[in-house]
C-alpha cells in the first residue's frame, strides 16, 4: 500500500517536470522577427570596478560594433588597480566614450546600484543597453540586434549570456547551471511571466528606470540590479527577449568554483524578495526534480524496476529532446553530451546553496 502511495507520487513529480520542459520548448517555436534595423541611438553602459585587464581585452568588441549611432558608458566605481588608465586611454581614440568615475559615499558606500544609477542618468540616449566589464558579444551586430526586439510595446529586452568555453568539469557544471536558469527566464517571459534577467545582456529605456523608481526599492542589496529592477519594472506587455545567435554575450570565467559558488549563494538570497508566484514556480522546478529523482531511485529497489526505469526514460527522453535543441539554439549544444550528470549536478548545487543559506547568511562583498 505505501509503495503504490510513493509510487504515485513519482508519477505526479515525473509530470510536474516533463511538464516544465515541455514549457522550455515555447522559446524554440519563436517567430522570426522583422528585419527592419532600428534606427534610433543607444547608450551602451558598462560597470566596472577593478576590471582594468577585461576591460583592456573585451572592451574593443563594444567599441567596434556595426551600429550607426551609440555611446558607450563607463561607468569606474572607484577603482585601485589600473581601471582609469585604461578607460582613459580608451577615450582618448574613440569620441563616443562617455566616463562616469564614482567616488564612494557614506550614504552609498561601494553600492554598484548607486554607480549605476549615475550611468544611466549621464546617459544620453532613451535606449539603454547593459553589459558588464568581463564580458563580451560574440558579434559585431550585438548591438542591432538586441535593439531590433524594442517596440512600442516592448521596452525591456531579456539576452542570453553564456560562459566562455573550456574543456573542465568545473566550466561544464557552471555553464549548464546558468543555461538551465536562463531557458527557464526566457521561456516563462515568453509566457507572459517575466521575472528574471541578466544583466551582463539586458536592455530596456530610461522611462522604465524612472517609473520603477531605479534601484530604490532594493538600494541596500549587493545584487540584484538585474532580477529585482525585472521584478518591479517587468510584466506581460512591456517585457520581451532575444535570443538570435548574434546577439550573445560571452563572459569570463570564474577564478575557483569556489567563487562562483558564493556569487549564487548571494543572488539565490536574493529570490526571498521575488513576487511569490516566481519563487513557487522556481521551487516548484527544483522540489518536484529532487523528488522524482528520490523516490524513483528508492522505487528502483522496491518497486518492479521496469516500470520505474521506463519512467525515467522517458523523462530523460523528453529532457533529451528539449534541451538538446535549446543548447544547439543557444550555442551550448555540447552541454548536451553529459546532460543526465550535468541534470543531477544542478539539482545538487541548487540544494547546497539552498542549505548554506538556510544555516547563514551570505556574507557582504568585501
């Protein structure tokens, strides 16, 4: 009697997440978008704190962007190392490099929300466009083509960012971690429900910074200039994505896992101050793949095994065919080759940061 009650129960798991993935597929069946080239200026803006060696290797692939008229923001909070040198040095060849240097406050110490809001109030132009110091477009026509999905309806724009490319474990798990949340972002925004975005390829205009009241609602958090200005200024008519190949942004690595680990730490803190409906449909995802994966494994050995592992087949088939053509859409189509591992390894990740911060709060950046 118990194990057909747990038996049912990883029946109603197993759809709850053949159902989410089949919901990641909306992304792949998208419209092919007008080719008319927007015409109107953008401001580029790019935070940087001690970023002078990115800076010096991604920058060029801003400044050479085939777009007929844009300036690039830089915005230096308060750098020691080379930073301003760099920037300067920059400025210096190319007319439309507009610098904002950023001197700390009592009121704002260090706050990368206050330095950005003082890039975005120098900015020139409507259009605003954000990437951040380590990272860079794949294309040339980043700009075009992240400025071709604004509209009179649509004014936020949601990109995709991957990692830069290499052959470790480490790379593979924080590529998939990030690919995995960002078909989900994409995918719930195509639905109606924005509630996400990264901000190293984000744009949206200056009159949704202003009516969202900028970063004041969360001013005091270290993060979140991306997901929570989405979850005030985002909703079903106003919020769009891109997802045109040439439109990628590819980001350094990180040092150590280690690092990266407590960066996901701070921004999965962070959902506490998400709408409930996007925190229920994120632990929705999460709870009901920790669960299937548990009572199929204890099922495994409890229950006719062939009916279990015909199951998980299947699951792994949908997942397979879903996910396998949302990498090759996003340029991830290698992730794909470890996916039952890479699968399992998010799950895992996802409960560690979830239990580290349930025992302590994520310390501030120093």
């Amino acid at each position: 009697m118990i194990l057909t009650v747990v038996f049912y129960i990883f029946i109603l798991f197993a759809g709850i997440q053949v159902s989410y993935y089949l919901l990641f597929s909306n992304i792949l069946f998208s419209k092919k978008k007008n080719i008319r080239l927007p015409d109107f200026p953008i401001s580029v803006i790019i935070f940087a704190k001690n970023n002078a060696e990115n800076l010096r290797n991604f920058l060029p692939s801003i400044l050479t962007q085939k777009y007929k008229n844009f300036e690039v923001v830089l915005i230096d909070n308060n750098s020691t190392d080379r930073t301003q040198k760099v920037i300067n040095s920059f400025a210096k060849i190319h007319s439309n490099i507009h610098i904002v240097n950023v001197e700390n406050n009592e009121a704002f110490w260090g706050s990368k929300k206050y330095a950005m809001t003082l890039g975005i109030k120098v900015a020139k132009y409507e259009h605003l466009l954000f990437t951040e110091a380590n990272s860079r477009p794949i294309s040339e026509h980043w700009i075009s083509e992240m400025s071709m999905e604004f509209s009179n309806e649509k004014t936020i724009v949601l990109g995709y960012s991957s990692f830069e490319k290499q052959k470790n474990i480490a790379n593979f798990l924080i590529r998939f971690y990030h690919f995995l949340t960002a078909i989900q972002f994409l995918n719930f925004t195509k639905l109606g429900i924005p509630f996400m975005a990264d901000g190293k390829n984000l744009a949206y205009k200056k009159e949704d910074f202003y009516r969202a009241k900028g970063f004041i609602n969360h001013m005091k958090q270290d993060l979140g200039e991306d997901d929570l200005f989405i979850q005030d200024a985002s909703n079903e008519i106003n919020t769009t994505y891109c997802i045109s190949k040439n439109s990628f942004v590819e980001t350094a690595n990180f040092s150590t896992l280690s690092d990266w680990f407590f960066l996901q730490r701070k921004k999965f803190f962070l959902r506490k101050k998400y709408k409930s409906k996007h925190r229920f449909l994120l632990s929705l995802f999460t709870f009901s793949k920790l669960f299937f994966y548990v009572f199929g494994i204890v099922l495994f050995f409890f229950y006719p095994y062939k009916i279990i592992l015909s199951f998980m087949l299947g699951y792994f088939l949908v997942q397979y065919i879903i996910v396998g053509i949302s990498a090759k859409r996003l340029d991830e189509k290698n992730l794909i080759y470890f996916l039952p591992f890479l699968d399992i390894s998010f799950l895992l990740i996802q409960m560690s940061i979830f239990m580290a911060n349930l025992t302590s709060k994520p310390p501030h950046w120093k």
